[in-house]
C-alpha cells in the first residue's frame, strides 16, 4: 500500500473522548486509560507528544458512534467495520477517530467475540497520525481485527510498524531503534483496572487447568490462530502468537454442538479442503462449519480409515496438503480431497526423527513448520523434512502461553533457559530486524 | 470449489467497491463489473489479506470478508482506478 504524504505539521497532539460507549462493560475510566496507553504506544517511539483537553477543539476527536454518524462511512453493528479514523490534514475532522458503539468492546477479557478495545485503538491512532493499511501479517496496520495484543502497558509495535512511523516523524530522541521501550513509573499514567468491572464473570473456575503447568489434550491451528486445548477449557492464540487471554475459554461455550458431557477432546485439526474443523475424541469424530457442528456428526473415525481405538494427534501438512493422524507409535497419510487413506499406511513413528511417540497434538504453524507437542515440551520439524530441528524439546509454556521459565517448572531445564537467553542476547545487541537498517535523525 | 452464490457475488462486490478494490460502480452500466475485473480485484484482496491468489471468491475468500475490520480502505481511489486502466 502506498503511503500518504500526510502527516502532521505540529508535534503536540491533543485529544479528547467525546462520547464514550453507551451499553458497554468497559467503564469510561478504562476507556480513557486505553486511549492514553493507544495514542502512547506511538509517542513512545517518535516525537508526537499527545495531551488530553477538554471542548471541541483537540485534534483527535474519539467517538463512539452508531451507524450512519455523517462522516461517510457508516457502520454496520456487530462485526463487520468495527472503526476507522481520519488520516493528519487541515479539515475539522482530520485525526477523528470513530468506534462502532455496537461492537462487544473488551479489555482483558476472554470472551472470544469482544473486541479488544486497546488493540483497534493502536491501529486507529496509526491512521490519526498518518499510516495507511499494509498487508503484513504482523503489522497493527493490518486492516482485519486479529484480537488482543497483550498488556497495554507493555505493548510493544512489530519493528515494521515503528520504522513506518519513523519515516513520517522521525525517532524519539530517547529511543534507540532497536532498544526495548524504558519502562515507565506507573504513577505517571492513568490507573487501568487488573481486570474489567464485571470481575464475577471471570473469576477462575475451580477446574480451570494451570496453563503454565500442564500438558495439553489437543492443539490446532485454525484459521491462523493456534488453540491448546485442556480438559473442558481452551486457549487461543492470535497469528502473531498473542495470548487472546490469560483466563481459558468453555470448549461447550464456544465449539457448539459437541456433547455436554465431553470432558475433553484427543485431537483437532482445520480440513485443508474445505476449512471445517475436525475434532476427535475416542473412536469417534465431529466436523464443524466454522464453531457450529454439521448434521450427521458424530461418526466413527473407521471413516478415515482409521482403526478403532482414537488418534493421539491430527494435523494437515500444507507441504504435500494431505493429514496426518498418529496413535501410539503409529502414523498415517490420508488424502481429504480423495477421501482415502494413502496406501501403506500406517508406518512405524521411528520415520518421524527425533519425535516422541505417543504424542499430545501436533499442528501446522504460519511459519510453515510443524509443531508436535507432548507433555509439557514441544518439537519443530522444518522445511518439509520429517526431523526435529537441533534444540528441541523446548518448553510448551513457555514459548506458546505466556509463562515463565519458572512458573512453568517443566522443561525449564539450564539449556533450554540458556538458549532464551542467548536467543534475546542475539535480538539486543543487533542493530537491524527484517532486513531493515534504521538510522536515527532527529535534529 | 463450489460456484459462489449470487448473495456471495453481491456481498463480494460491495465489499471489493467499498475497501478500494474496485473501483465505485458506473453510473450508466448500474452494478456490473466484467469478470475479469472482478477476478483481478479478488486477486488483489487475496495476495493483500495473506490468501492464496485464486482470484475465485472461495471459502477462504468469503470468511476473510466477513471478518471483522477497519473501515478505510485498503487500496486509494486511484490505486483501484489505475489497475482498471
């Protein structure tokens, strides 16, 4: 997308909410303290300072607006567009920022339909200041909404984004390019609330499994987002591996249709032919159209040609788009678009290097490399090949669900810990990231 | 792939027209677009939404359109216009 030439000829911005979300669960406190932390992720990092003013004339006026609102672009209730802003010129609305007042807009939540408030205002503030839509998967300037980005107070831009700021208004004059943003003294900044005010509904459920320390029945990408699946509970992971929430969600809230009973699933997988969804537990299986179970479901997984007793683990490989299923130290190949499994099949594990038998999950990842899980580790296999890449096992916890090394306790082992280490020893001391080298001018 | 549904063409073209993707409607000529131009449009949407370029309003195509999103477009006016000369 090509860039625009505008931008702003001043460097103090001022701001104001002019109407807040009517029938919302955020109160207006935490909609100003994620209007701050928003429009502060990129004063951080450039030379725009913004100050929140009273009256009608800051330059960013944030609403929150229903349907048609006269500016052009009306909005459409649930879903769809969910706001927009006005990109940096000379007319009254320039910088004007709008969000659809009929969204579900959440803050640490794990309701998986909300829409987290703190992430559309970051790319709406980018379009305030001047950046239009890119295509990169993971820049905030991606036009579709792909949930939470973490904890605004240490949210931290993808390095495409800050060096497509950088070159509208310069670096900050305290920022290296390449360091870490200083951490801030909390008093400075608006309090925002550990959680939303609703506190009853997300209370942990006595079942509710340790994230940090457990291994997990089942794993999927769907739809580009990675799904750990525990007992009645699942996590959710965004394409660019932000935890949706740190609370799981109801696998029965959510995954509508299968049987309330069902206190866990064995293995999911997204069907590369037509995207429906396969989830398998015991000699059985259900396919789902996006998160509603088809008619007909559920039928015995002799249909896959499988032989009774359930599967371990189920993934498609998009290398050679056929799905693999692995029981024990068995696996096998089976063809979606010819309905069959290939011939010769199933074959000893032992083909798969370095991979454990009697595995947890496994899933195909963006990075276009599989992931195999079991127990509290994890095991890449890379470009095509059937052997582990050097390092693996690593630890689940850790490097998909947000823990540390010691809330996790499990694979935590002195290598693995060193090999994080050195692996952000290498991120700091570089002085460029994708490719790009920054220089820094800001007199 | 099934053959999208006419309620799927319509929504398609609405939104290709209303993020940049195609350019707005011709006045004389009502709603129509010639396929290719649509084809080419739908290539477009793919390859900047991380789709495979089909240039068919598959699944995939249809699902990224129904999720939800900014309003502004992702393609300026004279982007579209200049693709359509």
């Amino acid at each position: 997308s090509v860039q625009p030439l505008t931008k702003w000829a001043k460097r103090n911005l001022s701001w104001r909410i002019r109407t807040y979300p009517k029938e919302s669960a955020l109160g207006h406190d935490t909609v100003r303290a994620l209007m701050y932390y928003a429009l502060k992720v990129w004063s951080d990092i450039t030379p725009l300072n913004f100050h929140e003013v009273a009256g009608n004339n800051a330059d960013i006026q944030i609403d929150f607006s229903r349907a048609d609102h006269n500016d052009g672009y009306p909005f459409d209730g649930p879903g769809g567009t969910v706001a927009h802003a006005f990109f940096p010129g000379d007319l009254h609305t320039s910088g004007d920022t709008h969000f659809d007042d009929e969204e579900s807009w959440t803050f640490r939540s794990s309701d998986v339909h909300g829409m987290d408030l703190f992430a559309v205002a970051v790319h709406e503030f980018g379009h305030a200041i001047g950046l239009t839509h890119i295509s990169d998967m993971e820049s905030i300037m991606r036009p579709y909404y792909q949930g939470p980005v973490g904890d605004p107070l240490k949210y931290d831009l993808p390095y495409d984004d800050k060096v497509r700021i950088w070159q509208l208004y310069g670096v900050r004059e305290s920022v290296s390019p390449t360091a870490k943003p200083e951490v801030s003294r909390a008093e400075d900044h608006p309090f925002l609330p550990d959680l939303p005010e609703n506190r009853s509904t997300i209370q942990p459920r006595k079942d509710e499994p340790d994230r940090c320390n457990t291994h997990f029945d089942a794993v999927a990408q769907i739809r580009g987002e990675a799904f750990f699946f525990k007992g009645k509970y699942f996590w959710r992971l965004t394409r660019n591996k932000h935890l949706v929430s740190l609370q799981p969600a109801q696998i029965h809230r959510f995954w509508r249709g299968l049987p309330l009973n069902m206190d866990s699933v064995d293995a999911v997988y997204e069907r590369a032919t037509d995207h429906k969804i396969v989830f398998f537990k015991g000699d059985r299986y259900w396919v789902f159209k996006d998160n509603n179970v088809e008619e007909g479901y559920p039928r015995p997984i002799t249909d896959f040609g499988l032989p009774l007793g359930g599967v371990d683990a189920a993934f498609s490989w998009p290398h050679n788009d056929k799905t693999y299923f692995f029981k024990n130290n068995l696996y096998w190949r089976y063809d979606d678009q010819e309905h069959r499994m290939d011939e010769g099949y199933p074959v000893e594990m032992t083909l798969w290097k370095g991979i454990p038998a009697m595995l947890d999950d496994a899933m195909g990842w963006s990075d276009g490399e599989i992931y195999f899980f079991k127990g509290k580790e994890y095991w890449k296999v890379v470009d095509s090949s059937m052997e582990v890449e050097q390092g693996y096992p690593q630890s689940t916890a850790r490097d998909w669900l947000v823990c540390s090394d010691m809330q996790s306790d499990g694979p935590g082992s002195e290598s693995s810990r060193t090999g994080a280490r050195s692996r952000h020893g290498q991120q700091d001391e570089s002085r460029s990231e994708n490719g790009y080298e920054v220089c820094s001018c800001t007199s | 792939a099934p053959t999208p549904t006419a309620e799927d063409i319509n929504l398609g073209v609405d939104w290709l027209t209303k993020f940049g993707y195609l350019p707005p409607s011709d006045p004389v000529s009502g709603q129509l677009q010639t396929q290719e131009e649509l084809s080419k449009a739908i290539k477009a949407m793919q390859e900047f939404g991380g789709l495979k370029s089909t240039g068919i309003l598959d699944e995939p195509t249809l699902e990224l359109m129904k999720t939800p999103r900014c309003s502004l477009p992702d393609l300026s006016q004279s982007e579209a216009t200049r693709r359509k000369r």
